[in-house]
C-alpha cells in the first residue's frame, strides 16, 4: 500500500468532427479578436490538417498564424524559435495541431513564450513554470498521450540529448481529439505511434510509481490498443479502429501521466538521441527483451499483463502466460511491419555503452518495476540486437 496522487485538470473532448468546433471553443480561453497561435508540422500541413481548423477559427473572429518548424523530435532551437515568434505576434493562445512533436513544441511555447529562458532552465530549477499560455492540444496521431500528460520531450541540439520537462502546468488546457483527423497517417506511423501508445500503457501499469486509477485506464488501454491496432495498420481507413485507437492512447496517457513510463522509453530514448529514430520504433524494438528482464522478478505481474491483452488464456500458469506474452509481443510488432534492432542499418554496437549510459541517466529508470543498471541496460541493448 503507498500513498498517491492522480491529476488531469485538462478538459478532455472527443468526437468525430470535434475540431470543427474549434471557434466557440476557444472562446473559452480567449476572446474573438485576439490572436492564436498555430504550432504544427509540415507533413501535418501538407496533410491538409491545419487550413480548415485555421478558417474555423478566422470564422470566429480570431487572428491566426501558424508556426511549422517542428522537426519529429524536435529541438530546443525550434522552441525557442516559436517563442520569440508567440511574443513578436503578441499571441493570446496556443494551439497544437499534429502528433506527440508539435504537441510537445507548443508545451514549450505556451512556456517559454511568455516567460522567456530556454528549456533547461525550468528543468534546472532556475525558472519556475508560471504564467503560461492557454494551450489546446489537437492530436492528428494516436501514440504520445501527450494531449493529456504533463511532459515535453525535447532534443538539446548541441548534444543530442533529450531532456523531458515536466510539470502539471505543461498539461494543456483544453484536449480536442478528433480521430477522423488521424485517417490520413501512413501506415508505418500508425504501427509505430500504436505501439508507443501501448507501452505507456504496459509501463504506466507495471511501473513503481502506479497507482489505481492509472491502471484502470492503463488496464483498459492495453485491450483497446491490442485489439484495435491491427485493424489501424491494416486498413487506415477504417474509423472505427482509429476512434479506438485515439481512445486507447488516450487512456494510456491519463495511465502513465500521472505515474511514470520505464526502461522501454530510457531505451528507446538513448536511440533516438544518438539517431533520431522515430519514437515509437524505438520503444518497439526493446519491449520484448525489457519485458524478459522484468518478468524475471515480477513472474505474477506480467503473467497479469499477457490476460489482460489475450495473449495467454486466464487458466495459463504464470510461466506459460509470460512465455506467450513475450511470443506474442513479438509477432504483434512484427505482424504491424515494425523492425527489430538489427534492421536498423545505422545502429552501431560501438554506441552501445553510450546509450545504456543515456539509458541509466534517464529519470525514469528509477520507476522500472525491477531495478535496472547500465550493465543491466548493455545486456537488454546485446540481447533485442542479437536475437
Ligand atoms: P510526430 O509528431 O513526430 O509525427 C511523425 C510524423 O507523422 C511527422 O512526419 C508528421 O508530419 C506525421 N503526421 C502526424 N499526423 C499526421 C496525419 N494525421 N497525417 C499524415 N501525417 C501525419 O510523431 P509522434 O509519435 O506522434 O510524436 C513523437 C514525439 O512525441 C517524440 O518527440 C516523443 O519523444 C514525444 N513523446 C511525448 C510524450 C509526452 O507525453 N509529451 C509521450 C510520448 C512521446
């Protein structure tokens, strides 16, 4: 028994068709006439994604520009860009249109916009997080969560290094999710945000910081997300499997938001500072071996896992449900078309040390359900890439 808290103060609206609603929303953060603040992608804009929601709001009144430097996993230089630009237009609000990359730009925007500084002061403590901008996030991928959580995971372009501000404040104001908006992802993205949406939810479950409401939503995000995703992948222009999927990442981001993810995402978060691997392929090409490691302590934990995403039958041992749960995992990112390490032709052996360096630094190795070392992190790295 431990103590804990659960938070979420953002005002959550789902539907299909629900951006449009945009202009009399928004109207409950800041008046017509005032100017907003667009922070977007351009394959989100050649998408066709932000022109309608930027007429809705110019429909209401509102003064609009859009802002489009976001690189996936973008960089701090690109905040502060977007920064300097939210106080030269005097902007009223903030609004992300794209995936877990704009939405965790505009966080820093909303930030640093109006308080100024750059991102490591508020993770140093040197600046408090105060005074920022009311922020709608509008997500047009299923995977981050980041809608709802109170993380921005930025990339320090200088050392590659990426670092995750954090504070209840970060969590936006306002979350719109309209799935119709995620019909045009490309296949490859739709297996590779499902899969990171669904280790929030194993991690956000399983981790040392859980707590009940997180792993009822992570519970119930785990069967939506194993059940919906392949019918994602295989047909994107199925709307019922993106409604699902959009609902599953979202409760797998009220899972981990107020509790922690774990080593999947040190790992996964050493890669893609060293290479810039999409997100969620590097979670991907860990779990299987992460999920070895932890069941070797915690047998009756991730026996629970395998039932709760019908991997292993309820009447299985836990030995035999935890063997069909790595199986499984296994064949299910494959079957989503996802590569395993190896096929990552720019992944170096030699860089190994360095990313189980990066791995062990990263604040959420401490929330791992079975302690991890960075000897503990060299073997997982040597195991997803020989097997
Ligand atoms: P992303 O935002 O980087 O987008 C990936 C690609 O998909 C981009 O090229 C984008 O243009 C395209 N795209 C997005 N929506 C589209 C659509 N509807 N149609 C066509 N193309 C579309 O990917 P992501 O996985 O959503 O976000 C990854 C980032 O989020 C990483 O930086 C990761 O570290 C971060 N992240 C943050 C949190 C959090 O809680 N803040 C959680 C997990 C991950």
């Amino acid at each position: 028994m431990r103590n804990f808290e659960y938070h979420c103060q953002t005002n959550i609206m789902m539907g299909n068709g629900q951006s449009k609603e945009i202009g009399s929303i928004v109207e409950d953060l800041v008046l017509p006439g005032a100017k907003v603040m667009i922070v977007t992608d351009s394959g989100v804009r050649n998408a066709g994604l932000v022109q309608p929601i930027e007429a809705y709001l110019q429909e209401a009144g509102y003064s609009v520009f859009v802002f489009d430097q976001v690189s996936p996993n973008p960089r701090d230089n690109e905040c502060l860009a977007g920064a300097e630009l939210f106080r030269k237009e005097q902007a009223s609000a903030v609004i992300a249109i794209g995936g877990g990359s704009p939405m965790d730009t505009a966080k820093a925007i909303a930030l640093l916009g109006p308080n100024g500084g750059i991102p490591e002061d508020y993770k140093s403590g040197k600046k408090a997080y105060a005074n920022l901008s009311p922020l709608i996030c509008i997500p047009t991928t299923a995977g981050t969560g980041s809608e709802v959580t109170r993380s921005s995971v930025i990339t320090l372009a200088a050392s590659h290094k990426k670092i995750t501000l954090k504070h209840a404040l970060l969590r936006p104001t306002i979350a719109i999710l309209d799935p119709a908006l995620t019909l045009t992802v490309p296949k490859s993205i739709t297996a590779a945000t499902g899969v990171d949406a669904l280790v929030h939810a194993i991690e956000g479950y399983s981790c040392k910081v859980t707590n009940p409401i997180s792993k009822a939503m992570g519970a119930s995000a785990m069967e939506t997300i194993v059940k919906y995703l392949p019918a994602a992948y295989k047909d994107g222009s199925d709307l019922e499997a993106r409604y699902k999927m959009q609902e599953g990442s979202l409760l797998a981001g009220l899972c981990f938001g107020s509790a922690d993810v774990a080593a999947v995402h040190c790992l996964a978060e050493a890669l893609g500072s060293l290479y810039d691997t999409p997100h969620g392929i590097a979670n991907a090409v860990f779990l299987p071996y992460v999920m070895q490691f932890n069941a070797a302590e915690n047998k009756v934990l991730h026996a629970e896992l395998a039932k709760i995403m019908s991997f292993a039958d309820k009447t299985d041992s836990d030995d035999v449900a935890i063997q069909k749960l790595i199986d499984g995992m296994y064949t299910f990112t494959k079957n989503l078309g996802i590569p395993v390490l190896k096929d990552l032709s720019y992944v170096k052996e030699e860089d190994f040390e360095k990313m189980a360096e990066l791995a062990e630094q990263n604040g959420s190795t401490s929330s791992n359900v079975r302690t991890v070392t960075k000897a503990d992190y060299l073997d997982i790295l040597k195991a997803a890439f020989d097997q």
